[in-house]
C-alpha cells in the first residue's frame, strides 16, 4: 500500500482531508494518507505532499520518498533546501490557472478603460472620455510560464497588443515573445500596462528596480499578482511620487499581511488587494497530485517537475 505523508498546517488539512483520499482512489491508487503529528515511519513514506510553511524542514529521514508534492505553485521557500534530495513537483492546477487569468485580466480591463475614473462620485462630476480600443493598448507580460502564458493568450484574445519577456526564449501564438536583457529593455520600453508573473529567484528578485523602472514609459500601469519581492518597493514608491508611474495595483508583497503603516496602504495610486489573484483550489488540485502519485506507481515521469539549477 503507498503511503502519503501530508505536510502541512491544519487549515490546510481541513481543505484537503475530504477531497485528496478521494481523488487517490480515482486515480486507482490504494493508500494511507497521515500527518505530520500522526506516528509514522519516514522511511516508509512514498511521497510527501508539502506546504511551505510546513514544519517538516529535514527530508534526509524520508530516504524511500520518490517525490515531494508542493501544494503551492511558488517554490521559493523549498528549493534551495539541501536536504531535499528527490524530485519536487511544482503546483500546476487548472483551478489556479483560471483564477489567475481572470484577476489579471480584470485588471488590465479595469486600468485599460480607466474605471476607478469612470465611477460617479459623491462630486457629482461628469466627465465622460473615450478610452481606446483594447488592439491599441500595449500590454506586457513578464514571465510566460503556465499562468503568463494562460494570461498572455487570454489578453491577447482580447485583442490587446500583448508582448511577453522570459528569461529564456518562448513561443506563444500571436504574442510578441522577447527573452534575455536587451529583451527585457525592449519589453518595458513599449509599455503601457505591465504584468508581472515571474517566479521568485535569485535572478528575479528586484526585477523592476530604479533602472528599469525608469525604462518604462510615463504613464505606466504595473500589475503584480507573481511575487512582492520583484519590485524594488522604494524605487517604485519614488517613481509613483513623482508621476513617472500611473499606478500600481499590487496583489503580492515582501512580508504578508502587509504591514500597518506601510506607504502602499495609503498612496493615491497603488490598490492593494490581499494576495486573492488566485489560490489553489482544493478540489482540482487533488487531482493534480494523485495524478502525480498514480504516475509515480507505474513508473511514468512526474509532471511540473522542479529545475533546482534555474528555481522554478
């Protein structure tokens, strides 16, 4: 019988009791699934699903664990750690795809046609305009893995002008797709609405710093529903103070909650939402690892596996 170590706080337990047993056994695997407060053997553990937050830190007892199963599409907490030493799966759920492409499309919807302006106010003003049609907004996308990607083809089947960056070369039907530094430069330089969706590395993290912040053109629009640490906070703090940003609409921050007092809570052009662009869906994303688990019985590759060189 194949056995299942669930890694994870209780108010992650409670989302998944129900609904992972079961999907296990339609994916026609039998096992036992126990947690980390539950006496169990580690090196009889065949996999382990995991969250981040987990306290579970020393893989090395767990010598017979064919994967790790990350709950969370991010793995910037697990990664890097040395213990970890068999394959890690990333989190790809359709769930999270579709919540994400809907928050950011909403989004650059709502910054394109300029509603938060467009709603009548207790001034009782009227000042009706004519926002442009949406195949001449441009619109960039930073990071086209699964969810830039899904976000990418949605926009651009809006008819925006949609551009995305990677660090390596992509291809996607009908976007613009630019990779390494000098695409990067080209990417911001042709904005007008920015997205960011790129995983946290090392290679990432301050991605949009006071440099190229300052690449961008006046007036711009950035969205970030990917990682707070992508943007340097105090450069684009600055480039909003003095109106070389139009605004930012920020889903993710360095330290969540984020903090009473901090400038973003009070700035006449940054919305704050509470890190809901998306979030996994318990139901789907039990499928996803059981599918994950039945591939590793029958000894097929797993899927959304993790390149530990490049992070993501």
């Amino acid at each position: 019988m194949t056995k299942v170590l669930f890694s994870a706080p209780d108010s992650n337990w409670d989302e998944y009791k129900e609904v992972l047993p079961r999907a296990i056994a339609e994916a026609g695997v039998t096992a036992t699934i126990t947690r980390d407060s539950d006496a169990h053997d580690p090196e009889a553990v065949d996999y382990i699903v995991y969250a981040p937050s987990s306290t579970l830190q020393d893989f090395r007892p767990y010598s017979q664990c064919k994967a790790v199963l990350n709950l969370w599409a991010g793995v910037e907490g697990i990664v890097g750690n040395e213990t970890l030493t068999m394959p890690l799966a990333r989190m790809v759920d359709y769930g999270l795809t579709e919540g994400m492409v809907e928050w950011c499309v909403g989004h650059v919807l709502r910054h394109h046609l300029g509603m938060d302006a467009d709603i009548c106010r207790d001034d009782q003003e009227w000042v009706p305009h004519v926002p442009p049609l949406a195949r001449d907004r441009k619109v960039c996308v930073l990071g086209l893995g699964a969810l830039g990607r899904a976000v990418a083809v949605s926009l651009r089947k809006l008819n925006f002008d949609v551009t995305g960056w990677s660090r390596t070369q992509k291809a996607v039907k009908k976007v613009r797709c630019l990779s390494g530094d000098a695409g990067l430069k080209a990417a911001l330089a042709s904005s007008e609405i920015v997205v960011l969706l790129l995983p946290l590395t090392s290679g990432t993290e301050n991605l949009l710093d006071e440099e190229r912040l300052g690449m961008l053109p006046k007036g711009v629009v950035i969205i970030n529903p990917g990682r707070g640490p992508l943007i340097d906070d105090d450069a684009l703090l600055a480039a909003l103070d003095r109106g070389h940003i139009e605004h930012a609409t920020l889903d993710v921050f360095r330290i969540e909650p984020l903090p009473k007092g901090h400038r973003y809570w009070t700035h006449p052009n940054v919305t704050v939402t509470p890190h809901l662009a998306s979030d996994t869906r318990p139901d789907s994303a039990a499928r996803v690892i059981a599918e994950n688990i039945r591939r590793g019985e029958a000894g097929e590759p797993f899927l959304h596996l993790v390149d530990r060189v490049a992070g993501y």
